[in-house]
C-alpha cells in the first residue's frame, strides 16, 4: 500500500458544485463525463501510476483500473464525492478494491483498516523475504486480510523481485523503480535491509 497525498482539481471541485444533493450514492453517476480524467489524474499526479493498495503499475483506462471509494458508497454513501475517499485500485477479483468491496465490511469495520492518506504506511507494514506483506498491528494485519494484499500472485512477484534484486543493491531505489515500476514499499524496504 502507498502513501497518498490528495491534491483535488477545480475540474472535480466545479463538477461536485453543480450537483445538488452530493451525499448520495446515485451522485457517483451524475459526473460519469468527467470520471476518466478523475482517474487518469489520481493515478498519474498522486499514485505514480501504481494501485494504491498492491503498488502494481496499471494503466487509467476504465478495464484495468477503477476509482474505488475507500468506504464504499454502500455504507457511506454521503462520502460518495469526497475525493480524499477516491483512490485508483486496479481491477483484480481476487484482491484490493473487489477483494474489500465483496468483504462484507460494516460501517465501523472501515475505522480499523490503514487509509493510504491517513495512516503512516511505512510504520504499519512491513515485508518478509519470501514476498509477504506483513503488519506490525491488528489494524494493519486487517488491512492485509480485507485487501488480499498476501493474495499468493502478489507474493510470488514480490518473491521474484527480491531474487532479481540481489545483484542490484548498489543502485538506488528510485533507480530500481524507474525500472520495474511497481512495489516501491517493497523495494525501499528490500533495498534498505
């Protein structure tokens, strides 16, 4: 999971303006026109182009990603246009927004899962050499259960980036991210070891 810093654009800010009841979920389908650009800024200017929650590299086109509402629109449809609850996950069934999404999380579940602009990430995971992500509390350990984040592709890619780095720990981590561009924690954290 990366750490977000939110920077919302006057595009969204103006669209939230003209309409008039935000706090329903139905309100999600009233900005349909300009949802694409929403994404495409998110992932570009705040996730360097990664999946907020498994850091894979994924693409702002509507098939391989999505703008997931950190607390869904289910539970919390009056958070349904806040952008700081707007972060792009990439559209795997088996693990970040659908794993969460089909969890069946109640309203106070969402205030024990780490939130990527809230929470201190690098403070709450850490990561094994075998590819695991793991937490250094309940709160992070529900976080990985919820999101799938120890679903066994991510691991064994985890895995594999570690053996492929071995002869690399003289380069930097920006170096190796420019690179693989994707797994930055796991890099930062592999490279620092």
């Amino acid at each position: 999971m990366i750490q977000v810093t939110k920077s919302e654009q006057n595009f969204f800010i103006v669209k939230k303006r003209s309409i008039t009841n935000q706090k329903q979920s139905d309100a999600w389908n009233k900005i349909s026109d300009i949802r694409a650009k929403l994404r495409n800024h998110i992932l570009t200017n705040e996730q360097e182009k990664m999946c907020v929650y498994c850091e894979k590299k994924i693409s702002s086109d509507s098939s391989k990603s999505n703008i997931d509402h950190f607390r869904t629109r289910n539970t919390h449809p009056h958070l349904t246009l806040l952008y700081d609850n707007l972060f792009v996950s990439c559209n795997n069934k088996n693990h970040c927004s659908s794993k969460k999404d089909n969890s069946g999380l109640a309203n106070n579940d969402f205030s024990n899962l780490i939130n990527p602009i809230d929470d201190d990430i690098e403070n709450n995971f850490s990561f094994t050499t075998f590819g695991e992500l793991t937490g250094k509390n309940e709160k992070a350990k529900f976080t990985i259960d919820v999101f799938g984040l120890n679903n066994r592709s991510l691991v064994e890619e985890r895995k594999n980036i570690f053996l492929q780095l071995q002869n690399c720990k003289h380069m930097s981590v920006e170096t190796i991210f420019e690179t693989l561009q994707c797994h930055k924690s796991f890099l930062k954290y592999i490279i620092s070891a």
